[in-house]
C-alpha cells in the first residue's frame, strides 16, 4: 500500500470515528408530547355533539341514556372500593362511547401515594377540568395497572390510586367530590396486551360522562 493510499485511509478512518463520537455525544431528545397539555385534555373531554344514531352506538339523544344516567348519578357517593364487578363492567360499557382521555400517572413503587413525577400532570388536568367547558360535569377516574401481581392485589391497588387522583383534585382545585367518580380496574383492562408490563398500562383514564 503506498503512502497515498495509506493517508487516505487514516482520514476515512479518522472521519468514520469522530463522526461516531459526535453521536454518541448528542443528548436523546425530549419529546414534548409526552403528557398531555392542558388543551390537549380540554379537547379530548370536550362533550360530544347531540346526534340521533341510526346505528348501534349511542348517543346522548339515543336508547338507554336516561338508564345510564341514572345509573351514572347512583355512583356520585360511591367509593371506589365498594363498587361490584357487574357496575365496573357497565361503567367500562359506558365510557367506550364517551369522550376520554389517558395519563399516565407515576405513583411511588407499591404505593396510593403520588410521587413527584405525577404532580405536573394531575396539575394540568386539575386546571383542564375546572374551565368553564367543563365545570360541574361528572367525570369518571378509572384507575388501571400493568400485569405483574395477583388480580386481588392490582384491584386494591387501582382503586387506592384512582382515590388519591380524585383526593389530589378536590382539595388542590376545589372540584366537587360528587363530580369524580374513583373507579378501579386493576389489571383487567390493559392498554398493551402485548407487552403486559408496559408503563402505558399503568394509567388513570379520565372520562366525561356528559352528565351535569
């Protein structure tokens, strides 16, 4: 190999290796999509238009909304613990046809309690529900876990954590405590069944039930 040859392969090489350090040296980047803003939650729990459906889904001008309704008011006392698995399965019914939006809420490891981490979102979703648009609707909390753990134990679980939400927007912002329904789901309904311990299944799921 001439010296040539030998020089114009040192500054490929040398090229290939700064440009390899160059990467690994830029930070990741921060995506700020990753929550929510608070407009963002104010347009998903917007109510719907009144439409008259000719088909299967609901609205609410169609069939059962006056049953749903009533069903929804019945649970405005109600604590998360003492609901019956046949009330879940109707809430769960209920909510698919409504606007709802997910957060994912970290909470300390095997704990109700709110970690620090969870305090800015909980705040703009604080903020989200006490505009006008929203003011003295009836909201659902439905709390959801990953998979790891017996049904028992994530059951518990999501209903102490859907509680604290409820708690942490009561006394920060003042809202009604008949206006937030605590409900818990455990790990019954996962976002991600195909990786059970996703950090997207640990979730709390805010829905407008259009109910004033």
């Amino acid at each position: 190999m001439g010296h040539r040859t030998r020089k114009r392969s040192l500054a490929i090489w040398s090229f290939v290796v700064a440009s390899s350090m160059a990467l690994f040296s830029i930070p990741e980047p921060v995506f700020a999509g990753d929550q929510p803003t608070e407009t963002q939650i104010l347009d998903a729990l917007k109510p719907r238009a009144k439409t008259r459906s000719l088909g299967a889904t609901r609205s609410l001008s169609g069939p059962g909304t006056d049953q749903d309704r009533r069903f929804i008011e019945g649970l405005r006392t109600r604590s998360a613990r003492s609901l019956t698995i046949e009330e879940r399965e109707k809430v769960a019914v209920i909510a698919k046809e409504k606007p709802n939006i997910d957060l994912e809420i970290n909470f300390d490891f095997n704990s109700a309690n709110v970690g620090a981490r969870a305090v800015p979102v909980l705040l703009t979703l604080g903020r989200a529900l006490s505009k006008d648009e929203l003011k003295g609707t009836v909201f659902l909390i439905n709390g959801h876990t990953d998979a790891k753990g017996s049904l028992e134990y994530n059951q518990d679980l999501s209903e102490r954590r859907a509680e604290a939400v409820k708690r942490l927007l009561v006394e920060q912002f003042n809202l009604p405590a008949t206006t937030l329904v605590a409900i818990g789901y455990g790990k019954t309904q996962l976002k991600n069944n195909d990786n059970p311990l996703a950090g997207e299944n640990r979730r709390v799921q805010i829905v407008n039930t259009e109910v004033k």
